[in-house]
C-alpha cells in the first residue's frame, strides 16, 4: 500500500511555543559537530543531545532531516517538535528512523500531559512493544500528548506495531503500516487517553486488532481503515479489538479479520459512527462481532460475513443491549444478512438491502424487535426480513423482503402491530412456518382471517416508492402512514412496553383519527416527541406547564433558579398521571419566580 502524506489539517491540542523562562534548544542533523544546542548555528546534531540538555518545560525544536537514533524522554516534560508540525512537507521530511534497533521513541511512563512529541515522521522501530512508540509497561504509562506524527513502518515482535501503551492524547497523526508480528494491535495496543482525529490505515496484526486493540480511551473522528490480518485464520477485530471507551463519530471501513470485520469485543458505546466493506473472511460479523454496549445512530454498510451477521453478530450475547436508530443496509452473509443472533432492544433501526441464504435481514435475534422498516431484503432460501427471530416482535413495518419461502418472515413467533406488505415469495410471501393464530392487530397481504385484529386492506404509504418512483430504492421511500390508513388506531395498546417510540422518535401511543390507541406498523400517524409544548403564567400568578404524553405514564416536574450550575428540586409533590396525548399542570405560586423547569417521565 502507497503511503499517505497528508495530515489533517486541524490545530494542534496543545500549544507548542515555548513557555516563560522555559529554555528553547535547537537540533539540526546538517551540523557536522554538535554544539550546545542554544541556536542554529550552535545546534546538537541529534535528537538525544538536546533532551538530555534539556529540563521540564523546556521546548526543542528539530530541523527537517533523518535522525538516525532511537530516543528516550527519560521522564522529561519537555516540548519535542519539528520546525512546523501544521506543515505536511515538513513533517514527512523531518524523520526519526529507528533503524530496526528498538522503539523509535520511547517515554519513562510518569510524563504527563504537558510533555509533547509533534511533526515528525517515526518509522523503521522494531521492537517486543511499541515499535514506533513506547510509553513504558503496565501501570506506567505516559500521558504525553502525541499529535501531528507520521507513525509507520515500525514492528512489535508482540503487541503495537505502532504505538504501545500510551495513554495521553492521541491527535492528528497518521499511523500506518505497522505491525504487531505475534499478537495484538497492528496500528495501537493499550492506549487509554483520547484518541481523535487520526487517520490508522494498512496495519496489520496476528490475533486481534490489526488498527487498534485494548485501547479504552475515548476514540473521535479518526479514519480507521484497510487493516489485515498477517494470518488471515487468526486475526479477530481487523480495525478494532476489545476497546471498550466511547467510540463515537469514526469511519470504519474496509478492515479484515476471519471475525470481526469492523469491531470485534468492544464494550463501550458505539455511536455515530460509518462501519463500512468490512470483512469476516472466514467467521462471523463482517461489521461487529461480540460488542456488548450501546449501538446507536451508526451507518453500518456494506460489510461482508462468510458466516453469519454482515452487520452485526452476537452482538449483546453477554446481556442485552440497545441496537438503534442505525442504518443497517446491504450487508450480506451466509445467515442473517444484517443482524444475526444478537440480544437485546433492537429499536427504530432501518435494515435495508440486506442478503443471506437464510435471514436476509435478521436471524436468529432475541429480545424487543420494535418499530424497525425492515425492508428490500434478500434470503435465497427461508425468510427475507427474518428468519426464526424470539422475543418481542411488534410495531415493524417489513415491506418488500424476497425469499424461497417467507418473503416478509419465517418462524413461528407472536407478531403484534407489525405492517407485513409486498414481500415476495414461491412458498408463504409474506409469512411462513408459523400459525396463524400466532399474528394479533396486523396488517397483512392476502392474509385471508380477522382474528384478534388482524387486517388485509392496502395499508396506504404515504410515498411507498419514494420522490424517484422506484419502490426498489428503499432509503427514500415514505412508509409513514396516510390520513386515510386502515392501520391508524388499529394496533392493541395492551403488548405496547414503557417507553414506546416509533420509528421518528415520537411517542408511540397518540391520537390518531378516532381514539388514543396505538397503530400498526413502525410510524405512529399524528403523533409528536416528548416535549414540553407550552408554559405560561396564569393571573393569581401560577404557572401553567403542558407536554406531550401518552397514557399510563406519570411524570415529575422540576425547577432551578440556574443553569449554571443546575440544582434541580422537585416542584410536583407526587407524580402526575398522564391525561392522554397531552398533559398539564398547575404549579402554586411558590415556584412563579422566574426559572427553568423540565419535566421528567417516570418509570
């Protein structure tokens, strides 16, 4: 793989002009004999002369060159920089080369945040840990802030190829080409500070995390992409490997692993992020495999499993967990082309475009399945939208699937106030392998029995082939449902759990047409979020609060004279019942001094 020479051009975290009174020394390879390094022209001629010259706070400055040394802060809060760490060029050619003799640098692990290494170009360290960097051993890291580097080319007979247990901030930095020759993190091992905006490309591990593994520190906007494995039967998790922080607002994109594509045993939440063309070459999780946290607001594309779960595999197996809000869409693997054998809420998703031979969208899958669009998925054998799903299934609207045998489902589950409409198959279009006495308050094509609610007519789209009039385009299609939809106010309120939101986020239960009930299908016609509509004064001087709500919720009111800092009481002395779609209270006078109040459901 070409290098890439092109940082990202953001500022640097922390300043690195020299403090007051802090002294500033100069190095300068071209310098045939070293000097005492107080300017140019009586510059050291290597980098180790100056931090031993050096003192905490002081600031060295590193002419463009190739260092040929492999150097070491010795504990020394110092400001390490080549010339302009904002410059590309400058960067690329200003090279600390380890020559293949040990880490290229290495830090005593009691620094701290004030101790900076920035623009230089690390590359060739060869190493047990750490070949570009080492911030020392277990329960000694480094907190030095680490930004603007070229980090590549460097190996760890171990773990980090590229960095090793460093725990301070991590920015800017484009880490590639490393590798970790036996075991754990190809790019990073065991960093546990911020890690942010770092483009980790091409590196390459063993066993886990050919980008990044056991790295639990909060992880935002970094670029983590073409990672592989070094022995494609090993490897589990190619872009990231039991990091358990925040991973929040990443690209994740074309890694490999024979499990794990994208993410593999990560515990932290998984937010915001683009998961995409992943790979599990020859196990499960093209895109996740084994994380157990929150999964919210992801666009998860494109990822591949030769086994099960495109997307996601045996994500929440330890417990439940959240699965939501994301984009899950043209994912492909042997079983369970978007979701396979995950536990837990899985909520307000859209699967679209997925493919298996069983389980085009969802196989296997267990707990709450609510108010997804699961929709243009393709099985070649048993259930395009889902194969032998357990738990909860309701409120999903699950539209033009295709399979063998149960286009819109297979299995033999209780399905309440779901919108089953033009899937397609030879045997069962819209349902097999289950019992008719198994469906309560849905609407379903050709589904020729009115027991327990159970409706056949024409749910009515608002758009079911969206502004280019392609219904095979599934993303822009509306499947919100029009004022004249059979499915208003049809559901059954009664299997509809706490909280209940549809698939926009609204509460699920409003009044539609006739009466505040629930509908079928994943949208829920006429209704709002949670939110306070209206607030105002009444003449004796009380105050008039009024929210949306649904029925069977109270809810608390709370006030605070400020934000800053917010010290919430409790104006409501019990909770409030709900009064249907809309609720109001009176609070006395006491609370009609000017302040700010929220209004809080209770469960």
């Amino acid at each position: 793989m070409g290098k890439i020479r092109s940082l990202l051009a953001i500022a640097t975290i922390l300043s690195v002009s020299p403090s007051a009174g802090a002294a500033v020394w100069y190095v300068d390879a071209s310098v045939v004999t070293s000097g005492d390094g107080s300017s140019w022209a009586e510059a050291f001629n290597t980098i180790q002369g100056g931090i031993h010259a050096s003192s905490h706070g002081d600031t060295i400055i590193v002419a463009e060159g190739t260092y040929l040394e492999n150097i070491h802060f010795n504990g020394k809060n110092i400001v390490l920089r080549s010339t302009d760490p904002l410059d590309a060029s400058v960067v690329s050619n200003t090279i600390i080369d380890g020559n293949q003799a040990g880490s290229v640098v290495t830090f005593s692990g009691d620094e701290d945040e004030t101790c900076v290494l920035s623009g230089f170009t690390i590359r060739n360290g060869k190493a047990r840990w750490g070949g570009g960097i080492l911030g020392r051993g277990a329960g000694q890291e480094t907190l030095a802030t680490i930004e603007n580097n070229i980090i590549e080319f460097n190996t760890a007979d171990e773990c980090g190829g590229g960095v090793a247990r460093c725990n301070g901030t991590i920015a800017n930095n484009i880490i590639q080409e490393n590798c970790a020759q036996q075991y754990y993190g190809g790019g990073l091992f065991g960093c546990r500070g911020t890690m942010q905006h770092n483009t980790i490309v091409g590196n390459s591990a063993r066993y886990g995390g050919a980008g990044l593994a056991e790295c639990s520190g909060t992880m935002f906007g970094n670029t983590i992409s073409y990672n592989f494995p070094t022995v494609h039967e090993a490897l589990q998790g190619g872009g990231l490997f039991r990091c358990h922080g925040s991973i929040k607002g990443n690209v994740v994109e074309y890694n490999s692993a024979a499990e794990g594509g994208g993410l593999f045993y990560c515990g932290g939440t998984i937010e915001e992020n683009v998961v995409r063309g992943n790979w599990a070459i020859h196990g499960s999780g093209g895109g996740l495999r084994h994380c157990d946290a929150k999964i919210g607001n992801n666009v998860i594309t494109d990822n591949f499993a030769a086994e099960s779960g495109g997307a996601l595999s045996s994500c929440g197996s330890k417990g439940t967990i959240t699965i939501e809000e994301n984009l899950i869409a043209g994912n492909s693997a042997y079983s369970g082309g978007a979701l396979s054998d995950c536990v837990g809420i899985i909520s307000r998703n859209r699967i679209f475009r997925n493919e298996a031979y069983n389980g085009g969208g969802l196989d296997g899958c267990e707990g709450e399945i609510i108010s997804n669009l699961i929709c243009g998925n393709r099985a070649i054998r048993f259930g395009g939208g889902l194969y032998v799903c357990n738990g909860t299934i309701q409120n999903n609207t699950i539209c033009g699937n295709s399979a063998h045998e149960g286009g819109g489902m297979y299995g033999d589950r209780l399905i309440r106030n779901c919108i089953f409409w033009g899937n397609r198959a030879a045997n069962g279009p819209q349902l097999a392998g289950s019992t008719k006495d198994r469906f309560r308050h849905s609407c379903i094509q050709e589904w020729h029995s009115a027991r327990e609610g159970n409706i056949s007519a024409d749910p009515l789209f608002v758009d079911p082939d969206g502004p280019d009039d392609d219904p095979e385009t599934f993303e822009d299609n509306d499947y919100r449902l029009s004022p004249q939809s059979p499915c208003i106010d049809a559901g059954d309120i009664s299997s509809v759990g706490r909280p209940g939101l549809d698939a926009e986020g609204n509460l699920r239960i409003a009044f539609g047409r006739d009466s505040l009930t629930v509908d079928m299908g994943a949208y829920e016609y006429s209704s709002r979020p949670f939110a306070v509509t209206r607030i105002s004064s009444v003449d004796d001087g009380r105050i008039v609060i009024e929210w949306n709500s649904q029925p069977g919720d109270t809810y608390t009111i709370w006030r605070t004279d400020s934000l800053s800092p917010a010290q919430w009481i409790q104006a409501t002395p019990s909770p409030v019942p709900s009064e249907g779609a809309t609720t109001s209270y009176t609070l006395g006078a006491a609370h009609s001094s000017v302040g700010f109040y929220r209004v809080w459901m209770s469960r």
